[in-house]
C-alpha cells in the first residue's frame, strides 16, 4: 500500500490536552480564547464539543493540530499525540507531514474550502501529491468507493465542480477529502449547520459508519445538542473558553450537572412531549472581551449564582463518573 | 392592532456619533492622514481666499523678469516680472474649481446612472448601458480640444462640466456591477416587501454601502480633472483667458524655454511642484476614506 | 383559532426559466399546482428539504416572486385579478423573515434608519407625524425584547444573530402585517438563542393575531410555535401529505414525511429513536416519468408508484390528506424515556 506514509500513525490516537491557553490579540486588547483546558480525548471515541458562538470551540480543536494563526497565539499547555509527542513543539515541514499523517479536518462550510475552479479529482490528487502519495490512481479510486458508500454517484462526483453540487454533497465531499489520506483523528467543525434535516443525518450516519469502521479517533464541533446527543460517546461542554462539564453524552444529558449544560439541553423543542418543558435559555453568548476575568465565567447567565462565584473560579470536581464538571453550585444541585 | 396603545415612553432620540467627530478620529489615526488633509485644506483656503490677496492686475516689474526665488519673490517671477507666487495663488481657484465641479459630475452621472440602470435592469438598463458605452468610446481629450475651438474655457464651471460628461463611463459601469450585487441582498428585498418606493431604496438603501467607493472616486477624479485641464492649457489648445496653473506651464516652457535656459525654470516648477503636493495630499487622504465612510468599520 | 382562511391559495404554479449549468438545462418546475390555506391567526408550517420548492412559495405570498398560475385569496379577494400594483400593496401585509439575519439588514445603515423608512411611508398613510414614528420605532422593538436606548443607535454588525433576526421582526411589524412568513427563521442562530426568537413568534401570533407561516425543516421548531396548527409536506413542489401538526408528526402515513422526522435527532438519555424509524442515504434524485416523484427513493415503492401518480386522497379523515399509493402510518418520531430522575 503505497498510500501510506512510511511510518503510518498509529491506530489508536488519543489526545491528551494539559493547561491550554490560547489568546487572540485584538484592536481592543489581548483576549484568552481558551484558558487552562484540560482535556483527554479518547481513541475510538466520538467526542462532541458543544457551545455557543464565542465558546472556543472550534479554536480548541485548531489548537489541537497547532493550527492557531494571527492574530491568536498558544500561550502555553501541551497537546500530547499517540505516537507523536507534543504537537505544540512541532512546526514547519514536520508538523504539516503530522497533519497530513493524523489529522483530517472537515469545514463548516466545505464549499468555501474547494477551489471552485478545479473539478473534485484534480483537487484530491493534488492533495495526495503535496502529502508525498505516489499512487494517485490508488486514491482516486479510494475516493470513488468512499463516495459511493455515501450514497453519492462517484464517478459524477470526481469530474464535477464544487457548485454542481449541492450543500449535502459538498459536505459529503468535504469528508472524503478528510478521510482520504487516512487520517485517524477526523474532526468535523459544524458539519451540518448549513444542511436540511434530511442530508444533516445522511452526513452523520455516513461520518458514525466510517468512524467505527476505521476505529477512527472522532471530534465533532457543534452549537447543537441535538448533533452530539445522536453522535458523540462523550461530551465536553465549553463556555468562554473553559470546559465547564465533561462525561459521557449519555449521563450528560439525563444529569446535566452544569447550569449552562442544563440550559442547553432545555432550550431544545421536541418533537413530542410537552411544550412547556421548554425555556430559552438567558443572556446572550460570551463576549471576549466583556467576560469576567475573576470568579466564575457564566456566573451573569446563572440561575444558581451564588456570591462565592464573583469571586473565586470553580474548579473542575469529577461527575459522571469519569468526567467533570466546573460549578461551585454542583454540590447543592445534585 | 398594535398601533393603537403607544405607551407614552419619553422620547430620546438615539445617540449617534456626529460624522464630523468619526471622521476626526479615523484621520488622526494615522500621521499621513493628517498630512494629506493639511495638504487638500491648505490649496482649497488657497483656491478661496487667495485671489483676495492680491490685485486683480499683478503688479510687473520689468527689472525682475525670470528673477530667481529671493525674499521679494519667494518662487521666483515670470517673463514680466510678475510673483509666481502670486500667480499660483491666483491660479489655483480655477484649476481646482474646475477640477472639483469635474469630479461632482463624473460621480454625480456615474453613480446615478450605474444605480437605476443596475437596479431596473430590462430596457432602462439597455438604454443607459449603450450610452455609457457610447460616452466610454468617445476620446475624452481630443473632444475638449475640438470643443475648444467652438466654446469659451473662461468659466472653470464650463471647463468641469465638459471634463465630467466625458469621464462617467467607467464609474457607471463599476457603480452598476456592484448595484446588481447588491439588488440580491436579502435587506433589498425586504425593503421591496415593505413597499418601499424605487428611489428610496436606490438611493437609501443601495448607495451607501457604496460610500467608500464613491468617496475615493471623487477624490481620484479631482486629480484626474487637474491633469486634464492642465494639460489642455500647456498644450495651448485652450484659449488662455484666466491665469491658471496650466497656462504658467505652458508659457514656461513655450514662451520662457525652461527646457533650454535654467532662467524660466521657477516659472516652471512652482505650477508643477503644486500639481504633485495636491496630488500626493489626495493619494495620502484616500486611505482614510474607506474607514469613514464603511460604517462597518466603526466600533460599537 | 379564526374561522375564515385569511389566505387562500389554489393550484399555484411557479416555474423558474432555464439556466446554463450541468445540472438545470431545462426550465424547473419549483411550484407545481399548490393549493393551501392560513387560517386568520393560525399557524401552518411547510416541511422538506432544500430545494423543494417551500421558500418559492414563501416569497410568492410576499410578492417577491410573481407566479404563472393559480389563484391567491387575500381575506376573500382574488389577487390575482388585482394590476401589479395593487397586488403588491396588499401583499405588503404579508412579511418575510428572511433565513439569513446577517443578510437582511442594511449593513450601512443604523437600527434606527432601518425601522424609519418604512414607518416614513406608514405615517403618511396614517397621517401621523414625526413623533408617532420615533414612539412606534421604540414600541416595535420593544415587542421583539430588545431595548431601544441600546439598539436604536447601532449598526446591524454591532449586534448577536439573535438581535439581528429580532430587529428584522421589528421591522416587518412596522408594517402591521397580517401575516408573517419566517423562512428558517432560525436555522443559523445559535440554537441556544432560538427558543428566544420562537416564544417571540408565538407571543406575536398569541397577543396579537398575526398568523404565521413557518417555512422550515425543522418540524420541532414548527411543532413549538404551532401545535394547534397545520403542517404541509412539500416534496418537489408537490404537497404530499398535510395533517393537524400533532397528527402528521404521531401517525406519517407518507413514506417521505416518515424519512423527514426520522431526521430529527434523537437526544440519547432522554429518548429513545421510534421504532420504525429510517433515514435514507442517498442525495436526491428528480423523478422522471409519470409516476411518484418520491419513488425513486421511497424503500417500500413498487411497480404501480413508478407508473402511476397517486392522487390526493383522505386518510382516516378529511384534515389528514396524502398523496402515496401504500400509506400506512409508522411511528419514527423519538419518544421520551420514562424515568427521568
């Protein structure tokens, strides 16, 4: 199998993320878009990060691949590969060989990230050759199965340009580039925003099949609970740039712990059940530059704000059994 | 329905930041801003005030003819005698008079044009479209110098208004381009669901995410007008009815011979030494006008 | 909920001219004969996917389109016997609320100049001065839960998405609309804010009768705003099944409305997927022929669906209409878990 690095990754890659600090400089300051996460992501597991716009979400999974550009800076921590050591001490050639070894990562809008002048294969194989692939034939084809398990013509999909197709098929096509050189971490930032329900779950099905077959090491970046509950083995829910709550999706969802984790999950209408059951949650998203820089960081939008959260920042306790959760009201609530 | 019970909430009229005071800020951002403007305010005080200063006949002063720069005569004197200085400062009004009423058509013809004709699209498009094409193909210059012949320069107004009816073309086609980009956008559309007339969402709506744009053409268009006119005049096809900073040109060169002799040349490089200040005043200037008139540049 | 149908459409027809392009080299049929009705203060949702025709629709009644054929009853009167004009000024008590909030205000101009022009043009309707315009600007965005003295003065980039689609409802209700057409109102909010915009439509629709058009593929969200009203399945500009919300999402009896909810996630935990559920993979194909347009997707489809277009029939009783050959109800919408401590 010539598609192959020399040295392939190996099978299980798991992060482990210590003290991660990511700050962005802006016209208004220097902000921490990420403070102090602490985070062990598991092999072949589906992870799903949750939060509003402005949580650090999709900057941490950047952070993760040291993929953080200006204006934003990792100020500290570490990100340990399987395999690979600390990502954060790589740079240059030899983290662009790691990226192109471990990472496969999917946009939020996959259309923005194809060149809408080249048609799918041209792109693919240009991939394969910047990642030093000898066989492209191999590829292509590799490519074409993976379409067609998608539900996707894939011959029709090789030779098309990026706006003959639609949303759902970008996305699908978004995910093949992803997969294509093997990666064994796959993360998918939004993946479905953009779609209808319909395409939304053909996406993930197709994403859920592919992880379990390839024992793959999966990220999903989402603002909907919905997304992870259906998806993701375990659950970390970020809020400014902490992780607030962490566990297994499913004691996450029937035991939210975390105010903001509970809000989450009762500001989603069902689709039966009763009505009332339902509250929007209060406030609006985390500002970076408005967010308190001492005590609790949710503390304005709490409905269990207690006066030791203006003053002293929570510190992760464990929940749900092997994750934890960062609330000073945890205690009283459960 | 709703209308009926407004509650008698006190009237505060929303606090908006004067443009005066967004305009301050964004220029004094940068040195070079400031610079720039110093450079326009300077030459339009002179444009203004300037031929109040001096007597409507410059004094000459046949001992001084080509004198050099001296105290008496900073930039030096004419083939008569006269001040340069006080010829530039005299000069400027019409060449900048001219050059801005240039540039207030060009914009004026340019961006309404561009607009109806990307907004109604069809046949008023059509129409409007195969005249900017047609004014696009005339020569600009040779026309002015054809025209000249028949029509009298002395009024800068009349010298505008020629420079700007053939110079429209191209801002109408950019203005139109982005009209059409800009008809699809969802705000256009509500503003047609809420019934709003034509005119108001062409020129309330559309034009002012085309501020910046407008603003930049005007002031390129103002060194293009002076260009234009002054060349006319060193060309001499214009007849020289008013002193200008053209006309000292080409009396410099023609008349004075300051390719040859070294004596015309203060004649010869005060007009010039203007034209590229104002120039690079303009150039300085441009960049604060995006910042100004983009309001998605400015803070909350 | 009113008696009389504020709005009633029959048998509209929009069809789009053809447009280079590999995949649109023949003129698309968006709309193909769609009949439906508003009820004065009801709630109706159009569901399918992208592409099916549902936002034509939407901006048809919003006189943002204009259609080929079919009839449009606006409170009992034929528009389309109405000039263009006219037309267009009863249509303007129907609003659109356009999907993309970042989109449909004005970037260049503040909150304040977007709610004032067209309060301009309903004050010299009503003859009202200046003073009853900067009151109504306040009152309006008062009702959409925002504070005057800190919107008023901003620009559009200053605000979240959520106060971008609140002030976009402000501005239609400057308008005093009868109906209100929110195309995925919500889709591309934070879904932590949607609820906030949906309870706002309820209350709208609640305080003050404005019926309400939901255009969407999110059924729970359409289910949250109007739970007493109609839902309509558009598949290919075709309505293919249209029942009381409750009743279509309990007992689908379209294999297509049945695909559609099986979509909606399921939160683990706290429910568990129905039994029948089933999401099918494949991208969606254009029919050709005479048959089901859903056949060539549909897994329980036969011989008879691929020749034979099935009509628009009653099942069980006249509120519930379909149009497939084989309905049969299935359960595949998630259901709660008991226990929930």
């Amino acid at each position: 199998m010539s598609l192959h690095d020399p040295v392939p990754a190996p099978e299980d890659a798991g992060i482990q993320i210590r003290n991660l600090t990511v700050s962005y400089d802006t016209d208004r300051g220097r902000f921490h878009a990420l403070n102090d996460v602490t985070l062990d992501i598991r092999p072949r597991h589906i992870t799903g990060f949750i939060g509003e716009s402005g949580s650090g979400k999709t900057t941490l999974a950047m952070a993760m691949m040291n993929a953080i550009h200006n204006p934003g800076r990792i100020d500290g921590g570490s990100v340990l590969l399987e395999g690979a050591g600390d990502v954060l001490r790589l740079k240059g050639e030899e983290l662009r060989r790691l990226h192109g070894r471990y990472f496969g990562f999917v946009f939020q809008a996959s259309s923005n990230s194809l060149n809408p002048l080249k048609r799918i294969g041209a792109q693919l194989m240009d991939l394969g050759r910047s990642h030093g692939v000898t066989d492209l034939r191999a590829l292509l084809r590799e490519a074409k199965t993976l379409a067609e398990r998608m539900g996707m013509d894939g011959d029709r999909v090789l030779t098309s340009y990026q706006h003959e197709l639609s949303g759902g098929m970008r996305q699908r096509v978004g995910i093949i580039f992803a997969l294509v050189l093997k990666a064994r971490v796959i993360i998918l930032d939004e993946p479905t925003t953009a779609l209808d329900m319909l395409s939304q779950q053909a996406v993930l099905e197709i994403v859920r099949t592919i992880h379990q077959e390839r024992g793959l090491t999966t990220v999903i970046i989402t603002h909907d609970m919905g997304v992870v509950a259906e998806m993701a083995d375990r659950v970390v829910v970020l809020y400014a740039g902490r992780v607030v709550e962490e566990g297994p999706t499913q004691s996450v969802l029937r035991h939210p712990r975390h105010p903001y984790t509970r809000g989450l999950i009762h500001a989603i209408p069902r689709i039966t059940g009763n009505l009332h059951d339902v509250e929007p949650l209060q406030g609006t998203p985390p500002d970076l530059a408005t967010i308190p820089t001492i005590g609790c960081v949710f503390r304005e939008r709490c409905p269990i704000r207690a006066p030791i959260c203006d003053t002293v920042a929570p510190t992760p306790t464990s929940a749900h059994g092997d994750g934890i959760v960062t609330c000073h009201g945890v205690d009283q609530h459960d | 329905m709703i209308a009926e019970q407004l509650p008698q909430t006190p009237l505060v009229r929303p606090h908006r930041q004067s443009f005066l005071h967004i305009a301050w800020r964004v220029i004094s951002a940068r040195p070079s801003r400031i610079l720039g403007l110093v450079i326009i305010v300077f030459f339009a005080l002179m444009a203004i005030v300037g031929p109040l200063l001096y007597p409507h006949n410059l004094p000459i002063n046949p001992n001084a003819i080509y004198a050099p720069p001296s105290l008496r005569y900073p930039l030096g004197t004419d083939f008569e005698g006269t001040s340069n200085l006080a010829l530039i400062v005299t000069g400027a009004r019409y060449v900048l008079f001219a050059a801005l009423m240039a540039a207030l058509f060009t914009v004026f013809f340019g961006t309404t044009i561009g607009l109806v004709s990307g907004y109604f699209l069809g046949p008023a498009d059509t129409i409007l479209m195969r005249i900017t094409d047609f004014i696009l193909t005339i020569p600009g210059f040779p026309l002015l110098v054809v025209l000249s012949t028949v029509w009298n320069f002395g009024q800068p107004i009349a010298m505008g208004f020629v420079l700007g009816i053939t110079g429209w073309g191209g801002l109408a086609r950019a203005v139109r381009s982005q009209t059409l980009s800009l008809r699809e956008r969802g705000f256009i559309e509500a503003a047609r669901g809420l019934g709003l007339p034509w005119w108001q969402i062409v020129f309330w709506e559309i034009l002012p995410n085309m501020g910046p744009y407008i603003a930049m053409n005007l002031l390129v268009s103002i060194t293009g007008g002076i260009y234009a006119e002054v060349g006319l005049f060193y060309l001499g096809v214009v007849p020289f009815h008013v002193n200008n900073w053209g006309v000292m040109l080409n009396l410099a060169v023609f008349t004075g011979g300051a390719m040859q002799s070294p004596q015309a040349l203060p004649y010869l490089l005060s007009p010039l030494v203007c034209i590229l200040l104002l120039t690079l005043g303009v150039v300085l200037f441009l960049d604060a006008m995006d910042e100004m008139f983009n309001p998605r540049l400015r803070e909350g | 909920m009113g008696l009389i149908n504020m709005i009633e459409v029959r048998g509209l027809v929009k069809t789009f001219p053809a447009r280079g392009g590999l995949l649109s080299q023949k003129a698309v049929q968006a709309v193909k004969g769609v009949s439906f009705t508003i009820p004065d203060a009801g709630a109706v949702a159009f569901i399918g996917e992208s592409g099916c025709g549902k936002t034509t629709i939407g901006r048809i009644l919003t006189g943002l389109e204009t259609y080929d054929s079919g009839e449009i009853y606006y409170n009992g009167q034929n528009l389309t016997s109405l000039t263009p004009r006219e037309r267009q000024e009863r249509l303007r008590k129907i609003q659109l609320i356009q999907q993309d909030p970042y989109a449909a205000l004005n970037p260049a101009r503040t909150i304040y100049q977007t709610l004032m022009a067209p309060l301009t043009w309903e004050a010299k309707r009503q003859q009202k001065n200046r003073d009853w315009m900067e009151r109504r600007a306040r009152e309006v965005l008062e009702l959409v839960g925002l504070n005057p003295d800190v919107v008023l003065g901003k620009y559009p980039h200053m605000l979240s998405g959520g106060q971008r689609q609140r002030v976009v409802i402000a501005r239609a209700l400057t308008v005093q609309p009868d109906v209100l057409v929110a195309d995925e109102a919500v889709s591309m909010i934070d879904v932590s804010l949607r609820l906030g915009i949906l309870t706002l439509l309820q209350a709208l629709r609640r305080d003050y009768g404005i019926a309400l058009l939901f255009i969407t593929h999110d059924i729970a969200a359409a289910r949250y705003i109007g739970h007493d009203g109609r839902v309509y399945v558009i598949y290919q500009g075709e309505i293919v099944e249209q029942a009381a919300t409750d009743e279509l999402i309990q007992s689908p009896v379209h294999p297509y409305t049945q695909a559609l909810l099986s979509a909606i996630p399921v939160l683990r935990g706290l429910e568990q997927p129905g039994p029948d559920r089933h999401i099918p993979l494949g991208e969606f194909a254009l029919a050709e022929g005479n048959g089901c347009r859903f056949a060539p997707r549909c897994r329980f489809a036969e011989q008879r669906c691929r020749d034979e277009k099935p009509p628009e029939v009653a099942w069980q009783h006249e509120e519930h209409r379909h149009t497939c050959h084989y309905p049969t109800p299935r359960r595949v919408v998630p259901e709660p878990l008991e226990a929930k401590s």
